[in-house]
C-alpha cells in the first residue's frame, strides 16, 4: 500500500499565487488537478517541459508555501520517491472550476427568470448593497466606478451630448455574452442599482446597453426621479 509522509513544516501558504509567471502558474494548476502526489519526472512529461526546468518552478513554489515535499513509501526495497503536491488551502489559479459554477447558475437564471419576476436583477441588486455596506462612506457614483473595477471590470464616467454614461471598457464575462445572452449584464445592472441606493445616490443606472462598440458596454445614469418615471412608462 503507497502512503506518503509530509517532508515541509506546518507554515501556513502566503497565497502568492497571482504573483506566478505563466510557466510556474502551469505546474501550480496541474499539481491542483491531480488528486495524489505526483513525481518531477511525470510533471515533466506531462507539461512537456525539462526535469530540470520543472524543478526550478519547483523550488520556487516550495519556498512561496504553495506546493508540499512529501516522501512515497510503497513497502519495497529502494529508496522512497520524492513527489510534490499543490498545498491544499491555495485557491486555483485556474477559473475553470469558478466558470462551471458560473455557467450552472446563469442556466438556471435563463430558465425561470423572466419580466415579472427579474431574478438576475434581483440578485445584483442585492450583491450591490452588500457591497455598499462594507464602504466606510456612503456610496456615490465616483466611489461606483471604484467598486466596478475592483470586481474586474474596467469603467470611466463620460458625458456626452448632457448624457452622463459609465463606460466599461472591459469586461471579463465578454466571452459569456457573445451569443446575445444579457443574463451577466442584468446582474451587473441590478448590483450598479442597488449599490447607488444604498447609498442614496440621486443618480441611478437607468439602462445598461452591452456591446455598443466591440470593447464598450454604455451603463447610462440619470437622477432617481427621471429613472422612476422611465421605468413606470415602460410598465
């Protein structure tokens, strides 16, 4: 029977996995996927990479605490195997697994959202005033373009023409809109909404219009007052 015994100490992992370049984040995200502990020699052959390049990225991952030493015994002569193993409390660097689940979600939004029970903006909008709560002031539309690009979107307020607009200029659920499905935007309007009137902002996002030019998504804003008679016109 093959058992393993741990060869670091008890230090907690740093995280520092968003610091790894693109050949370390490789073996980090292979190492993540395998469920036992594996060999320098079959990390290289897998990753088509040389033994000696992999234990570089090796070393590197030992020293940040994101990757575990252990010893392989298998009850035979010989002397033990050294194998490596992902440090178990380190997050993926792979979004993979956050992907499925986001995917999982926006099928069942898709399925029973509709007009007169508009889930995905409730959902935003909740999310929105969740986030509003943690900020140590009342929110307004400038600390809304600051809250907006720290969930990794990229936006600016414009005004043009005496339209004031949030332009998002990147969005990294692009890819999740490209068939004409609005679900990801519907949250991101609920929760720009809900933040806005947690914190009584006298603007709200009155529309979200995604793709309006192949990297623009155009969030319009407008007084509160406006934005209720709009939305009782459309009812």
């Amino acid at each position: 029977m093959t058992s393993w015994k741990m060869m670091t100490s008890s230090t907690v992992p740093d995280h520092g996995s968003d610091r790894l370049g693109p050949t370390r984040r490789r073996v980090l995200a292979h190492l993540q996927e395998l469920p036992d502990p594996t060999s320098t020699e079959v990390l290289a052959e897998s990753l088509a990479l040389h033994q000696n390049t992999v234990r570089f990225h090796l070393d590197a991952l030992l020293t940040a605490n994101l990757v575990r030493r252990v010893v392989e015994h298998r009850g035979v002569q010989g002397r033990p195997r050294v194998l490596f193993t992902a440090a178990p409390t380190v997050p993926p660097v792979t979004d993979h697994p956050y992907r499925s689940l986001v995917q999982a979600i926006l099928g069942y939004l898709r399925d029973n959202d509709s007009p007169d029970n508009p889930i995905a903006e409730q959902i935003g909008e909740s999310w929105g005033r969740s986030l509003a709560d943690s900020e140590a002031e009342l929110p307004d539309t400038a600390a809304l373009v600051a809250a907006v690009n720290s969930l990794g979107l990229s936006s600016r307020v414009a005004e043009v023409d005496g339209e004031r607009n949030l332009e998002i200029v990147r969005c990294p659920f692009r890819d999740l809109t490209l068939g004409g499905d609005t679900t990801v935007c519907r949250i991101h309007l609920g929760m720009m909404r809900g933040y806005l009137a947690a914190g009584g902002a006298g603007e709200t996002v009155a529309e979200l219009r995604p793709w309006v030019g192949p990297e623009l998504c155009l969030a319009r804003l407008a007084p509160v007052s406006d934005a209720v008679v709009e939305s009782a016109a459309h009812a």
